[in-house]
C-alpha cells in the first residue's frame, strides 16, 4: 500500500492544523495506515491521493444516506445555488422542508434549521430549560450529543459549571432513569435519549421498550420535554422519529448527518407542547438559512418517501451480518455485531468476550490492503449505493484477514 | 408594494416555524414590510417573491463579500462537490486553505475549520481555558459573540452558569480592561475583543490603542489569551486580521462570514503561542470538513488577494456617506453614520442626538418603495458587486424619504 501522497499531505498539515487532523475524522483513533485525506467520493467509494480504492463503511460518520456524490441531489443543491443561497433572507424552502418534515415526522409540528448536530441537540437542552423555566437535564451516561462546551466527551476547555444541572441515568434502564427524576425535583425541564445506544466501543442496544415508555410518561408527569437525539440515527432506521415503531413520540427531535445526504444541514423538530419555549430562545448562524442545503433536503427527503432504501440497506447490513457470522465460525476469530443491521458496530473479542482492541485495530489495518475501509471501535453505515457484490467482496476480505488473524501483529493506535 | 406572496409564505411558515421565522434574518426586528423571503440574489440585489427588486445592503449580514451567485467561487464550488465534498476524510482544500490563511494572516499558524462563527468563538474560549487551565474570560459589555448557551444575547434557556467566570469590562476603555484583569486574578483565560464596537444600535467606534495595547499586554503579563473575534469585520476592514493596522497581533482569531462568500464555512486562526491548547480540545462537526466550502474559500481568498475589493468598498461606502451627509444637511433630518465606510451603521437620530427608533423604522420601510433595502439599527455592509450608479441610487431615495421625513407615520416594530 503507497501512501506516498497521503504522507505528503500529512506532513504539510502537521503545520498548519494542530496535531494535524482533530475531531472525530481524524485518524489517529483508526489504525495506522488509514488514509487522513480522500481525493474523490463516488456512490459507495472513496479514492485516496494514492488512488487506492476503498469500499467506505463509514460513510462520513453518517451523512453520506444515498451514496455520494448523489445525481440528483447535488443537481438540485446546484441549481438553487444559482437562484439565491445564503442571503437576507430565508427563500421558499425553507417553508417548503418544514412543511415536508411535518408530514413526514409523525411527532412534528415545526422545525428549526441550524447547519451542525450540536446545534441542534443544543437548541434542544434550551428549548427544554425554556419551556418551564426548570433546569435540570437528565442523559444517559456516555451518551455523545454532540462536541461543544456543555457536551464534548473530552473535558480540555471546559468547566463543571458548562454541565450544571445534568443528571445522569444509565441507558436502557426504567428504574435509573426514575431515580434521576426524582433527584431532579421540581425542577426537571428534560430527558435525553438516543433512539438506540450507540456509543465508542460498548455493545449497541436497541431501545428497551419500558424505558421509552416510562420516559414519555414522567415527562407528562413533570411537565418536561422529552429529546429523542435522532442525529446519527435519523432517517436511516425508520422514515419517521427512530422511536416511531415503540409508539413513543418525542416532543423534541435533533437531526443532521443523513438530511441533505452530505450537505450541511440539521435541525431540531418538535411538537406542538414545546413551540412556545422554542419561539422563545435566540440562537442563530450565518449560513443555517442557505437555500441550496435546504433544495438538497427536499430532494433526499422525496428519495426518503420514495425509494426502498431503508429496506435495502438492512438487507446489505444484514447479508454482511450473516457473512461475518460465517467467517467467525470458520475462523475462531470472535467477530462481534451490535445495534441495527444498517449500523453495526463490528468488534473483534477476545476468547473471554472482552474487547480486543490491539486485535480490532490489526484487522481493520490488514482489511486496508483488500480496499476495504472499516472503524475498530465506532459503529458504521451501510449504504443503498453498495452492491451485493461489494458486501460480498467484504466477507471475502474479512475471511481472509481472519484466517491470518493469529499471524497479524497487533496494533496500537498511532497517537 | 405588492407582497401577496410574501404574506402567503409567511402564513404557511407560521404554521411549521416557531413564530414564522426565528434568529437574527427574521425580520419582526425590522421594519413591518420588509420581505422575510428571497428567491433570487446576484451581485449586489435581492428579489422577492413579488418581483420587486432592491439593493441589499445587509449582505446576509455580511457573508455577501464579492456579490452573490458570484460565477468564479460558485463555480469553485460546484467543481469541488462533483469530486469530493463531505466525506469519511477531508480533502487536500482544507491543507491549502490553512496554508493560504497561514500566508495572508500575520499572527496565524494554524486554522481550525468548522461551520458557524458561533463554533470559532466557542473553540476561542474553550482553547484559551484549555491554555494554562485558568477559567475567568474577559468579554466588552454588550458585544455579540455568538448565539449559543453562553453567549447568545437573550436570555431565555440559559443558565447563569452557562457565562460562569465570566467578567465584562468597557470596549475601548484601557481602566476598565485593568479593573477586569485585576478581578480575574490569577485566573484569567483570555480577553475577548470584537476589531471595533459594532454592536446593534450604539454607534460603532473604532478601536482606541491604548485599549487594544493594553489588552495585549495583560494577556503577555497574565499568560493569557488575547482573542479577536473577526467574525462579522474579518476581511471586510483588512485583508489581513483587523487589528493588523494597529500592529496588535492576537493569539486566536474567530473567522466566519466573507471566509467563502456566503457557502458553509468559519474557522480559528491561532498562533504557535496557542496551538498546544487548541490541539488538547475536542470540538467537532458532521459537515466541517466538506471540501466544496474550501474550495470556494480558496478562490474567496485569491480574490481578497488579488482585487481592489477593500478600496472598492471603502470607495462606495465613502461616496454613500458623504452624499447622506449632504441629505442631512439639505433636509435637517438627522442621519447619524458610524463606523468603518464599508461597514456602516446608519439612523436617525433626534434633534437632541438621541436615537429615533420609531424614525429609524419609519425611514427604512419608505426606503422599501425605491428599491433599497436598509437596516433600522444593525450595522449594514458594502459590496464591490453596487456600482456607483446603485449609491447615487440609494442617496437619491434617501433625500427623496427625508424630504418626507416628518410627514411619515413613525413605526414600531411589528414584534
């Protein structure tokens, strides 16, 4: 594998960015030899400076919904560009995404668009202290909502008080999430929930049904909002709120990643209950009303009603599942698959059914010579714009890394 | 002035936007008829959704740097997304782009990319606290940093603990920046300063040196931070950062804004002094890193490199003052000018010198009917897309609407 080119760009950012790369793209988290920079996207690829090809399982973190570099949405993102994009004022899209999300969010009486995730779940946690004037906010614990002052998982820049009145209660679990309420008082303005557990590293649950439902109902009782924080998951697991098939409505939801397939756009939706308190926060940015973002969003959004892309992508999630499965039980190599078919969190354990994270980095680093770009510790994407063909390619590459697995060194992260 | 479908437009916002519209391009702030939607922009003018034209000289609140639907940075844009745009990686455009900001901006030596100028003042304070783990942050009373918890003007939804540690001293008053520092003790982060007080309503001054010495100097004394938040002037008084004139070089710099002429972007500049600090905060964004935005702000850059455009502006803003100089004379009606010539803020005052904000509103809404469009107490902006003939325009209706000044009906806001 040359990575001459990737290198080169390596050293000149180390100059001009600190560390060279932050965030949650930066590699020095993945293994070793992943490539920091992508010189072309396409449906389901992406090409390296050292034109090597990748089938990209990670999808942007998110964003990427339909493939990238999308035909129609881009057209459409290009053609308001050249009417009007971000200026004055707010154009008819605007008006006309609001309208589409509050058909088709069964929850949604209104939007409000911001351009990052963090926006949007922040606007949340104001709209919710705003509605009562209450202050505290439970979350689960480990929960990721976002990377700014109030709720970056690392705490260099940030004070106690950036997290004042946040109780936490562990996911998944009716009786924490009760005794966080009742440490909260008289003063609990809201309850966050990720649609399913999908932290770093830890196994994915999907949603307990008497946790979502003993969450909806202290909100009713304590007159809070209920935040479900759909920004990784929106839109990829139903085509309404994530808690839509438990029949829990949320009465704020945060969206980004998957809206305008790419394009920068999020925002938060809510109910009726939470209109007033959301018509009462200032918040705002330069570009959260460009039209073009907004055009690409009614375009994935009539792709979202009308294209069988959910469907397909569990069936790729799960032809890969059930490969992987296979190429564990041919191997030994203790292959393990969490969270929704169409976003799995794919770990090598140890024989004890721990982590191994030296071997979760070695595999995903040995699955780079065979063009296939994997996370050792974050979940992934699955997209329509993959092939059968391309999973399959996949299975074949993790059977063969697999049969040397005992053989590869294992691996450090290069921090 | 025929606005059926601006009215209708409004109505169906109502219904799915809190309030209709929200943050600071919703124009109950403004006066009662002007558009809240745009469906056209190019160069220096905006359509609305009845056809009228104006001349804007709101600029989007200042993304508008060049002219909208500008054809070389569009189309910068347009080619960029055809390759790679939001991805698993960045692309070499954000390698270039901090290098070019590290050539044309004299304390910069590094650049962090993300979305909204809210994100570079937020990663500004978070990196000053992150500098030596010292927590008070030093801010002018009044001056807009941002709408997010810890900032956002308004109230509602926040905490006090959100501007905890917090200390507020007089703009341009080197005694009360001493007081502050005194306060902070050994504590002390940083010192934020906007390039000069351009908040809503007050005049605007320029920077006084002492001042803008004295926060140096204190930040060298004390270890701390000095930050310039460039987010709304950046580019627009200075090809450089806007205390270059000075000779005052910041340690961090917010950016946003001009940065790639209205697409998606904003970052923090730093020097060596602050890149240990910067690099220790996690901060990050689904869309920060689309490589269509940094396309867009590398030709942006080559125009601020390589055009009159600052002249062109400050040529304009001049030829504008000056002919409402002679309106105020020829008329007696007070218009009060203040701050940089491309960056005006212009109102009526009273004969006492007062603000006359009901003739403020009054004055803007007439100017409605002759096609320009004016902010009633917000600083306003020059584009080198007007032409002479757009000023001469302007001056022409403002004489005719101060002729009748004093037979208009006085307006509130229509809030």
């Amino acid at each position: 594998m040359i990575q001459a080119q990737n290198e080169e760009l390596l050293e000149r950012a180390q100059k001009v960015v600190p560390n060279g790369m932050y965030g949650h793209l930066s590699v020095k988290m993945q293994s070793p030899r992943t490539p920091q920079y992508y010189k072309r996207a396409k449906g389901a690829y992406l090409w390296d400076y050292d034109d090597q090809q990748y089938i990209d399982y990670l999808c942007a973190f998110g964003p990427n919904l339909f493939g990238y570099a999308h035909e129609e949405i881009d057209a459409a993102y290009i053609e308001q560009l050249r009417e009007i994009d971000t200026a004055t004022g707010p154009s008819a899209r605007m008006v006309e995404l609001a309208e589409g999300y509050a058909e088709q969010v069964t929850h949604n009486d209104w939007t409000m668009f911001c351009k990052n995730g963090t926006d949007a779940t922040t606007m949340a946690l104001m709209t919710a202290r705003a509605h009562r004037g209450k202050r505290k906010i439970l979350l689960a614990t480990g929960a990721y909502h976002g990377a700014t002052k109030w709720c970056t998982p690392m705490p260099e820049g940030t004070l106690p008080e950036d997290r004042a009145h946040h109780i936490y209660y562990e996911y998944n679990n009716a009786e924490s999430l009760r005794a966080a309420v009742e440490e909260a008082g008289d003063d609990l303005a809201g309850i966050f929930a990720t649609p399913f557990k999908h932290e770093v590293i830890f196994p994915q649950l999907l949603p307990d049904e008497e946790y979502a439902r003993a969450a909806r109902q202290l909100c009713d009782e304590k007159d809070a909002l209920l935040i479900l924080d759909d920004v990784r998951a929106g839109f990829r697991v139903d085509r309404d709120c994530s808690w839509q098939k438990l029949g829990i409505q949320p009465d704020l939801s945060s969206w980004g990643k998957t809206l305008a397939n790419g394009h920068a756009l999020s925002c938060l939706m809510g109910s009726d209950r939470a209109r007033e308190a959301a018509g009462k926060i200032f918040v705002t940015g330069s570009f959260w009303f460009g039209a073009a973002a907004m055009a690409a969003g009614l375009k994935t959004l009539e792709l979202i009603k009308s294209t069988d892309y959910i469907e397909r992508t569990v069936m790729l999630g799960d032809r890969l599942r059930d490969g992987l499965n296979q190429v564990s039980a041919n191997t030994g190599v203790e292959i393990d698959q969490t969270g929704p078919s169409q976003m799995p969190l794919i770990m090598i354990n140890d024989d004890e059914g721990n982590r191994n994270m030296p071997g979760c980095v070695a595999f995903c680093d040995a699955l780079l010579d065979h063009g296939v770009l994997f996370h050792p510790f974050h979940n992934m994407f699955i997209t329509p714009a993959m092939s059968e063909a391309d999973i399959d390619r996949t299975v074949e590459a993790c059977d063969e890394v697999a049969k040397q697995f005992h053989s590869l060194t294992m691996l450090e992260f290069s921090l």
